[in-house]
C-alpha cells in the first residue's frame, strides 16, 4: 500500500452457483445497502442473558458474510468437552496432508501420564460417557473409529488417545493457526494432578468459534475430510441446547461439553439452501440444571431468525453477487487460514495447482535481495495485457490469498464459458508475491529496509526492478496493484472501518486525464458499483496524492491504466476470509469488464463520490486502570494499543498513557476501579504490552483481564 500498515489483533465465505455473463456496466453511485453489523442480534441477545445470573459467553459467525457478534467472549472458562473440538481438526489436517491415514490402527490403553508431575492416572468405565471402548484395551482401534467416539459419544477415553498420539503442542499449534485464540488444549481427561496444578483445557466463546468457522470454512482440510469432520459432528447424540432452538430437521454439526457447574455447546448450524453459521453458548453457574439448555436454545433461535433462509440480517445479494461468492466458495484453497504467508508455504500450495495444466507458463524474473527466485505466471492468449502484483509489502497478504483461488478457477475449469472468454480476450501477468523476504518475516519492507513500493523512479532493489522489467517487456494495457491497508482506517468520517478502498492513481502532479488514466478511473466506477453489495458502506477511495517514488503512480505515468485495491479490515475477521472473497469477486468482475470493455460505459462519479478514508482507529483503549510499578504507588491513567503489522502476531505496541478521554478505539475495556500490573519499574509508548488487570494493587488478587499484545482475556 501507499502508506504506513497496521492491523488489529483482537479478535468467511459462500454458496455455490453456475457462471454468467458480465454484469452491467456501472452508470450511477455505489448503493450502500449492506452493513458489518450485527448489532441488532447481539441486543436481542443480550436481552436475552439480562434475565440469568451466571456466567454466559456467545459468539455467532455468519460465515457467508465474515460478520460476528460477541457477549462475553473474550471470558474464559473451562473448555469441557469442547476441547475435542481441536483434537478432531488435527486429526483430520494431518489426514488431509497425507501424514495420517485415517484407517490406520493404534493401541487402546486406559493409563495415561500427568502432564504434572508424571504420574499415572486411569480412566474408568463408569465415569465415562462412551464405556464400550473400554471393552476393547489391549486390541487396536482405527483413528477413525476414536475421532468418532471422542465426538459422537464424547469418549473420554478415545480423546487421551488421541491426543497421546497427535500431541497437545501441536493440537495447540493448529489451533491457533485457525484463529482459536483463548482456547488451550494442555492435557487430556481426568488429569487430576494436572488439574490440582491449574493446568486445565481451557475456552472462550470467540476462539471456539474460530475453530469451528474455519472448520466450515476448510481452511486446513482438504474438502473430503473437511466433509467428514462436519458429519461426525452432526451425529452428536447431546442435543438438548442449540438443537432444542432450530427448526426440525435441521443439520447441527455441534459439540458439547459438561462438568459440574459448567455446560457448553458450539455449533455449526447448516440450515437447507442457505449458507452456515456458527453459534457457540459457554455457560457456567447457571442459576439451575436445566438454565443452559433454555438459554443455548433461545440464542439458537435469535441466530436463526437473523441468519437462517428468511433472516432478518442475511444480505439480498443481486444474482452477480451471488454467482460471484458461490464461485469463490468452489474454489477456494483449502489454505492459508492465518494472515501471515511465508514464501515456502505460499509456492508450497500455489505451485501443485499450477502443475494440473501446462496452460499457466512460470518465468523467473529475478531474485529477492536473499537470493529467492522471483516468478511471474503468464496464462492467456489474448491482445489485452493485465498485470497484477500482490505482496509486495511482505505483511499484505490477502490479495496473495485470492490470486492462488483465481488460478485454481482458471486450471480446474478450462471449458468454463467465462474461462474460455477470458483466454480470448486477455493475457494474464501475475507477479503473486513480488517480496518474499519481507514475507519470510511478515514485515513491509525488504531485507535492506526499502519500501519496495517506493522505489519506482531509484529501482534501488532487485524486487523492484524485476516488476519494472515486466512493465517495459510486456507494456500491459491494465495493472493492479494489490495491498492490504491500515484495518484501523474509517470510512470517511463514519464510526465504521474501510474494508475495501479504489484508487485510479494519477499519471503526474497535475492529474493530467490522459487516455489511460481515464481509462483507470471508469474500471474503478465499474468496482465500486460491483463490490458495494459486498461492503456498503465501507467502500472508499484511497488517498490520490501523487508520488512519483511509488509504483501505482508509476505505472500510471508509464502508459498502464493502473487501479489500486486496498483491504482494509471486517469486523473481528482478522485473517480476512471475507475479504480474501471480496478480492476473488474484484478480481474476476475487473477481468469481466476488461475483455469485453464493458468498464468504458462507466460513469467515473461511482469511483470519485466514494468517501476517503478517516482518521483511523485505535487498536485497544484500556480505560480508567490504576497502573502499578514495582516499588511505586499506583496511578491512574488510560492506555491506547495499537498492532502494528497487517494481521501479525507480534510488533504490536502501547501508543500513548494517561488522559486519553475522547480516544475512538476499535475495541474497548473498562478497567475502571481495576489494577493494571505491568513487569518491571516503568511503562512507556513503544513497549509490547503484556500485562495483568488485577482486582487490586496486590499481585496475588484476583485476575480480571490479561494483555498479551492487543488480545484480551477476561477471567471475570
């Protein structure tokens, strides 16, 4: 992008549909008809829990849209039986890589090791909902066989096996990698000593609906496993909660989990002829037995009434929008589930697709400052020339993302009609991932610290002067330059984020209407138009100012009609499936409309009255804490937080303390009356923040919130 990045680290996408024909060209402003929000279903939900005492934690992710709400949901709790959840999407990714066979035999035993102390423990019979595995210690089972009773029967006795053979570390691994942060998966059942020490499975409501979003998703299974893991969670035999609030006959592919005092339920609800959605009830302390049975169902109701075939919050696509999302839920990879994407793991995926047809040609144009090849991917035979190029700033990924599911539309589907118009009308040149290096790091700039997007006029780096000499041997008509933006950017001066920002860059100070900038600016028009359904109002345009250092303008001042598109941020999505989708639908409409010229009827006022971005954003307001040094007496003061890479796990700062009244975040706590503990004898800007929000100034009282980096967890 053309300025500085950052990303929020608090915490996607169809149906399925033929192909059509291009849609109209764009005559009239961008509607601005669909919203991020699902504030009216969190309300009712919370209306809702107003009348129960008890702990209570929701989530609901709509996958279609990306769009979430959260009640409590950042509150730990203990996970139950919700934590073979992760236990089974382990299994089944490593099925899906090809280093498990599902079929294959392992020993049943009924003694385990503390993870504690190292003692032995032994599950027995009676104590377990599922006794007649019990029958078979000694003998051999199949994985297939465990994963089923873990889930169907909730066998605590299958899930120590399992995890005995997969691992906890890397269970936990994958679980974070899919999202499920606040979810720790340490040991197995019955771990008394393990228990005793603290060391307990543990949840919150958002990160349980990560994992199961990704699961319906298949973000890590292959879509055969990734079926077979929905269908052994929808032949749970518990259905007393979320299933109690559906319609009958619905699919429910659900798990439970149960201890004294606790009583959970997380669900992917798959109502017929309407996409997915997730809904996760956490409950402990009910006021009686039967409280979580009667909440879970209601808020399954609330969801469905807002999210099922006839919701009141489920977008009116127009028939292109609905063709478009279908398509992208065909064919998109199962991959790339976190926001970052080193060059290993991206060729990795990309490459084997490319090998399923001899019709996409691979060209190394150079090599990155350390030496790793450079390639373009040339498919088509057409007279128009489109060049792409994404990630070149190493930590912008999502157009990367969308380029592999645009490739694996176009080889998986060679006599598609639109594929078939597209290799007539144009010739595609995609630099997928100009900066490998920054990606191996998940930082913007290269090994040597050049923004490579600001060196067009130098072409100081290899990286740069390899995408130059793309431009000068092909003379590509098109180019679209693809980045990730600041998630914290508004939508003009609107409370809501830019989730997807255009812009035509101009070809010199004086924005000179030359043939192909005028060109640039009615493609544009034409996106904007098409990609409002997808994020109403939180479409803009990017900042126009002319720079003759970055390459957009560049390659606008060079002849190519060049169109920015900048992703911004969804609403609690933070690795960006929605948008990963919205990029395939710009994508696939910016070739439509290229082929057949259908841009040029565009009226340029759809792209010019799209708002500019705001101001962004903080990250994180911790608000009304005492803060509490070492050796001093506790003051009270605000803190601000702000992630500073594009969906990164790290580099991540506090940005200013004290007086922060009037200070708009993108997430807010309360601390007010609360001690916020920091290590150490001093608390400055530009430190990472890791810290505890205590009861007291006492470092023993009791924990209330805990910071690591901009992620929360509420203890209470």
């Amino acid at each position: 992008m053309r300025r500085l990045s950052f990303t929020l680290l608090l915490c996607a996408c169809t149906h399925q549909a033929p192909a059509s024909s291009t849609a109209p060209s764009a005559t009239t402003r961008p509607p601005q008809a669909f919203t991020s929000s699902l504030t009216p279903l969190e309300t009712a939900i919370r209306e809702r829990l107003a009348r129960e005492t008890g702990d209570y934690g929701i989530a609901v992710i709509d996958i279609e849209t990306g769009r979430s709400l959260g009640v409590n949901d950042r509150m730990v709790f203990h996970a139950a039986s919700t934590m073979k959840v992760p236990v089974l999407l382990e299994l089944y990714r490593r099925a899906s890589e090809g280093t498990i066979a599902l079929d294959g035999r392992i020993p049943v035993r009924s003694t385990f090791r503390s993870i504690a102390d190292t003692s032995h423990y032994t599950l027995s019979a009676s104590d377990d909902s599922e006794s007649a595995l019990y029958d078979m210690v000694g003998q051999q089972a199949t994985l297939r066989d465990l994963a089923r009773r873990m889930t169907v029967r909730s066998s605590n006795l299958a899930t120590n096996i399992l995890i005995e053979h997969l691992g906890a570390p890397t269970i936990q691994t994958t679980t974070e990698r899919v999202g499920g942060f606040g979810m720790r998966v340490l040991r197995g059942v019955e771990d008394t000593p393990a228990f005793r020490a603290g060391l307990n499975n543990v949840t919150t409501a958002r990160g349980l609906a990560n994992v199961l979003a990704s699961i319906a998703r298949c973000d890590v299974l292959a879509r055969a496993q990734c079926d077979e893991v929905v269908n052994v969670l929808a032949a749970q035999e518990f259905n007393e909660m979320i299933p109690s609030g559906l319609p009958a006959g619905t699919r429910v592919a659900h798990k439970t989990g149960t201890i004294t005092g606790i009583q959970h339920d997380a669900a992917i609800v798959l109502p017929a002829g309407a996409p997915p959605f997730v809904v996760v009830v956490l409950t402990r302390n009910p006021a009686d037995s039967l409280a979580p049975e009667r909440v879970a169902g209601d808020v399954a109701r609330l969801a469905w009434q807002a999210l099922g075939p006839d919701g009141t919050l489920r977008p009116h696509w127009n028939a292109r929008t609905t063709e478009l999302l279908a398509l992208h839920n065909r064919v998109r990879n199962s991959a790339f589930p976190a926001p970052t994407l080193p060059y290993d793991e991206y060729w990795a995926t990309l490459t084997p697709i490319l090998q399923r047809s001899a019709s996409v040609q691979r060209e190394e144009i150079g090599k990155s400052s350390s030496g790793k090849p450079l390639y373009l991917l040339r498919w088509g035979s057409g007279p128009t020339k489109v060049l792409l190029w994404s990630q070149m700033h190493g930590d912008e990924t999502t157009a990367s993302r969308a380029l592999t599911d645009l490739f694996n539309y176009i080889i998986a589907n060679p006599t598609d009609p639109r594929v078939q118009r597209w290799s007539q009308q144009v010739s595609l040149l995609v630099v997928p991932m100009l900066n490998p290096d920054g990606a191996d790091g998940h930082r913007r700039r290269s090994t040597f610290g050049i923004d490579i997007n600001r060196d067009a006029r130098n072409l100081a780096t290899p990286e740069g002067r390899a995408l130059k000499a793309v431009q000068e041997k092909y003379q590509p008509q098109f180019g679209f330059n693809l980045h990730d933006q600041n998630p914290r950017s508004r939508a003009g001066t609107s409370d809501g984020t830019a989730a997807i920002s255009l812009l035509a860059p101009p070809p010199d100070a004086k924005s000179t209407e030359t043939p192909s900038f005028t060109r640039a600016k009615q493609l544009a028009a034409f996106l904007a138009v098409q990609l409002a359904p997808l994020v109403g109002n939180h479409l803009t345009q990017y900042d126009g100012t002319y720079n003759a250092r970055a390459f957009g303008d560049g390659m606008s001042a060079w002849g190519v009609s060049a169109v920015l598109i900048e992703t911004g941020s969804w609403d609690k999505d933070e690795s960006k499936h929605y948008l990963r989708a919205t990029n395939f639908v710009a994508l696939v409409t910016a070739l439509d409309a290229i082929g057949d010229g259908s841009y040029a009827g565009s009226n340029v006022a759809a792209y010019t009255s799209l708002p500019e971005n705001g101001r962004s954003y903080n990250d994180l307001w911790i608000r009304g804490a005492s803060i509490v040094l070492s050796g001093m007496q506790p003051v009270r003061a605000d803190i601000t937080i702000d992630a500073q890479a594009v969906g990164g796990p790290t580099a991540t700062q506090i940005v200013d303390i004290g007086d922060l009244t009037g200070t708009v975040s993108r997430d807010t706590i309360d601390a007010t009356g609360l001690f916020l503990h920091a290590s150490g004898r001093e608390i400055l800007p530009g430190q990472f923040p890791e810290f505890n929000v205590r009861r007291t100034a006492d470092p023993v009282s009791e924990l209330v919130w805990e910071i690591r980096g901009a992620r929360a967890l509420r203890y209470k």
